[in-house]
C-alpha cells in the first residue's frame, strides 16, 4: 500500500457532529477518541468507504492460563493516539535526524460486543520489544526499548508511526491495532489558542519554567503556556514522566469540556488549524459511525499499567509487573471461556 499522508474531511466532521469533532481535535493532547481506519485501496473519490469494515479480528485466540481457558474478544477496534515531542509541521526527516519520541501515547479500545470503550494510557517510558529486521523484512529478533523511542526509527511519518504500533502490539500479545493518529505536540498552542485558551487548576510549582502558571490557581492557557503545561517534565514536579501524565489528563478533560460549547463553524475551523501536524493511516469515512458509537456506548474507567520505575540507568526505565500485564490484557481482549 502507498505511504501517504491521509487527511479527514470537513464534509465528514460535519456529518458526525460535535461529539465526532472532539474525537478529532483532540488528538493533539491525547484526547480520548478516535475513529475508525479505512484501507485506501476503498475509498471512493468522495472519501467514503464502499465497503463495511468489521474488526480486524477473524480469527478470535484461544488461550490457557493456569488450567482456565480465555477467548479472545472478536468485536475488539483499538485506536493508537499519539504525542510527538516535536515542532513544526509534519514532515519527513532526514536521514539519521529521527522522528521524534512519541512522548504521551492512548490506546482508545471500543468493544462492540459490551458497547463499551476505554482508555489504556501508556507510560512513554515503558520497556517492549522493539523488533530487528532482517534485510528480507522477517524478524531477526527483538531488543528493549523505550516504546517512545520506536517513533524514532524512521522518518517520522508513517514509517515511524508503524514502528511504534508494532511495539505496542507485540507487547498486548500480538492484539491488532486498527488505525493511528499522531500529532507533533508543536501545534498544541496553535489548536489551544483557536479554541481561546484551555482553563486548568495548577497544582504544581511552575516556576522553573513558566511564573505566570502561579501555584493555586485557575489559569487559562495561552499561547506557550498551553505547550509548557503539557509538555514540561525534567524541572517539574518531581521530574517523572508519572506526573506529566496526570496533567496531561487534566487538560484533557478541560479540553474537552470546552470543545463541547463551540458552535460548529468555530470547531471545523480548530480542526482545520492541526491537519498539517498530524500524520494517520485513517480514512475519513467512518467517522460519524465511530461517533454514534461514542455517544451511545458506555464509558469505563481508563486504566493504567502497574509497574516499577527503575531510575539506576541515565533514562528512567519503566517495567510492567507481569501480573498486572496479564490482568489487563485479559480484561481488556478477552473473555473467560466457560465450562
């Protein structure tokens, strides 16, 4: 299939209406939605699908675990949104300059079967298997990594983006990811000053890098600020990628909060200040069919992997308790067989 940069139409966004429309701006700050991919080799000229597409699941697993038998959830579409710590628009690179560190990554998961959806945050510090090929494109084998810094394997379109789905799937037990959008965090002022500022509480110290984010207060981001609040780690807090995420989920929700009050010529026209940022393998045409199911399914509590923060080497390292691994990948793809 022919890499390319995909593009989402107005003509769509207006069809699905505003919640659709959050769904798609928000992927610059890891909002909580996202729509489903189409292959281009079916779309029509118009941008719709002229095919149903069902999850890519034909074949649900069945596995074992201490003696109980698991299947896999067929009805499963999961949606990577990422993050990058990059500036300016979405280009490709040149060689050994790399793509950027997908820095704050979501994985929406939608189950058509419960009619549920929730989200999976992933720790950008989390170590998988990043895959080593041979020059006839089989898997020689597979190193540790940093999963933020499979995106910098490539040019940071496309290419980079795979990279990054693949790491994430091979760690979920091979579990498929539908489709994925990417944004360079760079256009975060851009997309938060065309909605007028985003109001957040501070609760942490900004004064190291920005002393008009007083502690206590409710401030509305603007310009810098926005990028500042959501990007800052090192001299923040305590320095961990930990506390970013939590605010990364403060904004989000005020995001989102205040994307639902815009009259819809304003919100096409926000959507319309982040399309060069963002690089995505998704279509248009499914949008209005994923916001229907937004709107009517249930929302479940977002989750998190539990682990160990191993800050002996330079790069903190983060290591998923297998336990904990295990539990929420059973809750999130399968279901118990019973007898």
């Amino acid at each position: 299939m022919p890499r390319q940069r995909r593009r989402i139409h107005k003509k769509d966004l207006k069809k699905a209406g505003i919640v659709s429309i959050i769904l798609v701006a928000a992927i610059a700050i890891c909002a909580i939605l996202i729509s489903k991919w189409e292959n281009i080799f079916f779309q029509t000229e118009g941008g719709e699908s002229n095919v149903i597409i069902d999850p890519i699941i034909k074949e649900p697993k069945r596995i074992t675990i201490n003696g109980k038998e698991y299947l896999q959830t067929a009805k499963i579409q999961t949606y990577l949104l990422m993050g990058i710590d990059k500036d300016g628009k979405a280009v490709p690179v040149k060689d050994g300059e790399g793509g950027g560190q997908a820095d704050m990554q979501i994985l929406l998961v939608i189950d058509d079967e419960h009619e549920t959806w929730r989200i999976l945050q992933i720790d950008r510090d989390m170590m998988v298997d990043e895959a080593v090929f041979n020059t006839d494109g089989s898997i020689a084998g597979y190193n540790k990594e940093h999963i933020c810094l499979l995106h910098t394997a490539g040019t940071g379109m496309e290419d980079s983006c795979e990279s990054v789905v693949y790491g994430l799937s091979h760690f979920l037990w091979d579990q498929p990811i539908d489709g994925y959008v990417a944004m360079n965090m760079g256009g975060i002022n851009t997309l938060n000053d065309a909605m007028g500022g985003i109001p957040v509480k501070i609760t942490t110290d900004f004064t190291a890098v920005d002393p008009t984010l007083p502690l206590g207060e409710t401030v509305t981001l603007k310009g810098e600020q926005a990028e500042r609040f959501v990007r800052s780690r090192m001299t923040v807090d305590d320095g961990t990628n930990v506390s970013r995420m939590a605010r990364q989920r403060e904004y989000m929700k005020s995001f989102v909060k205040k994307f639902a009050t815009l009259d819809m010529d304003t919100i096409v026209d926000v959507y319309d200040t982040i399309q060069d940022y963002t690089v995505t393998n998704m279509g248009s045409g499914l949008i209005e069919k994923l916001a229907e199911k937004v709107q009517s399914y249930e929302e479940l509590e977002l989750v998190q992997f539990e682990g160990i923060h191993d800050k002996s080497n330079y790069f903190t390292e983060f290591w998923v308790d297998e336990q904990n691994k295990q539990d929420v990948i059973l809750d999130l793809f399968y279901s118990p067989v019973w007898d």
